[in-house]
C-alpha cells in the first residue's frame, strides 16, 4: 500500500472517531449535528480517495459502496439525509469502519 492511501485511511479513523466523541452529547445542537455531518463527508471522501489510489482497499472495508453513496448523498442530496440516517451510521457502521481502518498497517518504505 502506498503511504498516501494509508494516509487517507488515518484520517478516516481521525474524523471517525471525532464524529463519534462529537455524538456522545449531541442532543438538539444543530451546530454538533452540522459538525458530524461534515466529519462523515470527510470519512466518505477519505474512503473514496483511498479505493481510487488502491482498489484492493475495498477489500479491506466493509460497506465501501454505501459509504460513497452517502458522501454523495451529504454532496449532492443533503435535502434528503435524514437525522435518523446519520445516528444509525454512527451507532452500527462507524465503529466497525474505524476499527478496520486502524487496523491497517503503516507501509514499509520497501
């Protein structure tokens, strides 16, 4: 793996898990909402950048296509995501995708 897309898939567990510590307390605050929100675009962007650089790294996510369609869908149809659409991802999807990310190893400069 090439230390660029390895990069990418450290920022997927960086704003992974800032989208996950910023749901811990999320309430009503539509300003934390927004904040996750534009981390889960960043994670979406991250995932895509990373498979068009390397396409083995699907391989190694779970759930790659549907997390590019919701980047797509945060992009183009943010009028369609649903509040209820963000807390399941951060509740089922994004613990796993973090967790599979970190655990990818740094590349050797072989």
């Amino acid at each position: 793996m090439q230390l660029r897309t390895w990069l990418y898939l450290k920022d997927v567990v960086k704003y992974g898990d800032q989208a996950l510590e910023f749901a811990g307390s999320l309430g009503t605050d539509e300003m934390r909402y927004l904040a996750i929100e534009r981390m889960l675009f960043i994670v979406g962007e991250a995932v895509t950048a990373s498979i068009l650089r390397e396409s083995d790294v699907q391989d190694l996510l779970t759930n790659t296509i549907d997390i590019r369609k919701f980047r797509n869908l945060l992009a183009h149809g943010y009028f369609k995501v649903d509040r209820s659409q963000v807390i399941k991802i951060l509740r089922e999807d994004l613990p796993t995708l973090i967790r599979e990310a970190a655990s990818i190893p740094e590349p050797s400069d072989d």
